[in-house]
C-alpha cells in the first residue's frame, strides 16, 4: 500500500510530466538540440546557485560527495568486470560500464527529490522543513555525476581518440560548473543577494528547471531506438536498479549516513542510466542502439523499482521529525 502511495504521489507525477514530453514532441517535432540548451545554459545554473546559496553546506554534505565518488568508481570497476567476463568486444566494454556508472542525477533525480521530500510525511503544515536538506545532498551527487561523466565519460569512449585536456575543455565550457563557484563564493560575499532586485529572476527559472528538464527527457526518449532483444541493455539496467542500491545501502552503513541523507542517498543510488550515455555512445559508434536501449529499458522499469527504492530507504533509514 505505502509502495502504491509513493509511486501515485511521488513517482507518478514525474512520469507524468515525461510522457507530456513524449507527446510533446509526436505532436510538434521540438528541436532537442535547442531544448539541451535550455536546459544546460539557461535552466540548470539558476537552480544550482538558488540552491547552493541557500542552503548550509556540512561536513554530511561533503560525505555525500565522497559516496557519490564512490559509488561512481565501484559501479565502473563491476560493469568493466562483467564485460570480461562475458567476453564483450573493447567498444562494448566501453559503453556498458557508462550505462552502469552513469545515473540520471538530474532529469530524474534532482525532480523525484524534489517532489519526494516536499510531500508527506516530509511536511510539516505548509512548511517543507527538510526539502533543502535533501537537496543539497542529492546535489552533491548530481555534482560527481556530472563532472565525471563530462570527463571520465568522454575519456572512456573514446578511448585512444580522446584526451584529458578534452574531457576537461568539455567540463569548462558548461556554465552550471561556474554557477557551483559563483555560489559558494556568493555565500563568503557579506551581502543579501536576496534583496537584489534580479534575485526574483533566478528563482523564477529555478522553478522553471523541473518541468522543463522532465519535458526534455520525454523529448529524449521518444526519439530513443531501442530493441527487446538487446540482452546485454537488460544485464545494465539490473546492474543500474538493483545492483548500484545495493552497493550504495552498504556504503551508506558503512560511511554512517542515516536519516533524510540515508535515504537521498539510497534513492539516488537507484536512479535509471544518465541519457547522455546513449549521446556519448553515438558520438563515439560505441554501440549506439545497447546505449539507447539501455538508457529506454531502465527508465520505464525505474517507474517500478524507484517507488519500492523510496519505501525501502524509509523503513532501513527511518528519520525523527
């Protein structure tokens, strides 16, 4: 029941808005590239800095960073492991251990925590005392999530064709990397940014980020190629929705989280493969169809596991109003 409950009011409306992306682009034909950057340049660095100016970074928040480090490297070492194991070509090998490793933090994860923690039993009257909390924690994995897939991302595809220096070039020329600095070199500024007349702005496209982001995704996906008989997309989304919770519930007892950043963690643990993967393993000829199927496979079935996830984390990683 508590399972239905999650997935009707947490996960359903995230769903939701996807499959309006997913209409939305039968019916209209959106350029995709257009709406990334929307997304990317316009969207995303106001979210970030809104958010990291206003919340208060802990020394927890510098421990979920060091889980996501964590959980990142061990995902990369298993998925490479396996595909020797199974014998996959060197181009194979390259792209399953990015769908294993690489989550989608942000078009999936940062809306579901947002929804999440801003509904019961995370309020308390009209207040939602611990939606900042979760936030800046699950920040703190989207952070590794997206400097690692921009750099250890490009590096792994391709291979002896690419560069440190390209994968860091990559990293710098994403705006959202100088929202994170300008934000915490904001918070050491003895002034209210609050009170500055464009600060109404960048909160008015904070809000922005999640609706459109999710419409985005449903763009993405509708125009995913995928094949039920690609059995190694299956062996990756076992090893992404199942797999990686595990590892992270272990990480998580082992590191000593509990509560509210128990279980963001737990949860941003078990988010789908990150639908840049299928665009990287395009760029590269790295198996294009595995990637995009993967990245189609483990996003419908997380509407499944992602509701038994959040109940899951509740009842291992309960928290004391």
């Amino acid at each position: 029941m508590q399972v239905l409950q999650v997935f009707f009011f947490n996960v359903f409306p995230v769903f939701a808005i996807v499959g309006a992306g997913v209409l939305f682009a039968w019916l209209y034909k959106p350029d995709l590239h257009t709406l990334s950057k929307l997304v990317f340049f316009f969207l995303l660095p106001p979210f970030v800095f809104v958010l990291l100016y206003e919340c208060s970074i802990s020394l927890e928040s510098g421990k979920a960073f060091l889980f996501g480090c964590l959980l990142t490297g061990i995902m990369w070492g298993m998925g490479v492991l396996f595909s020797r194991f199974r014998g996959y070509p060197r181009e194979l090998e390259a792209s399953f251990a990015s769908t294993v490793m690489f989550s989608n933090a942000g078009n999936v994860g940062i809306p579901l925590a947002a929804l999440i923690f801003s509904s019961p039993p995370f309020v308390m009257g009209e207040n939602t005392p611990w939606l900042d909390m979760a936030l800046t924690v699950h920040m703190m994995v989207w952070l590794v999530q997206a400097l690692s897939v921009n750099t250890l991302g490009f590096l792994i595809a391709g291979s002896a064709r690419s560069s440190w220096k390209t994968g860091i070039l990559r990293v710098f020329r994403m705006p959202v990397i100088y929202a994170v600095f300008l934000a915490f070199l904001a918070k050491k500024v003895p002034l209210d940014l609050r009170a500055f007349p464009l600060w109404s702005a960048l909160v008015s496209l904070r809000n922005a980020y999640v609706g459109v982001t999710l419409l985005t995704l449903g763009v993405q996906l509708y125009r995913t190629r995928w094949s039920l008989q690609n059995r190694p997309m299956y062996y990756a989304s076992f090893f992404r929705l199942f797999l990686s919770p595990l590892i992270g519930g272990i990480l998580i007892l082992l590191m000593g989280f509990s509560g509210i950043t128990a279980q963001v963690l737990f949860i941003s643990a078990s988010l789908p493969t990150a639908v840049v993967t299928a665009l990287i393993a395009v760029e590269y000829d790295l198996y294009p169809d595995f990637a995009a199927s993967t990245v189609m496979c483990s996003t419908v079935l997380s509407a499944v596991t992602l509701p038994i996830t959040v109940v899951l984390g509740q009842i291992f990683f309960p928290f004391t109003h």
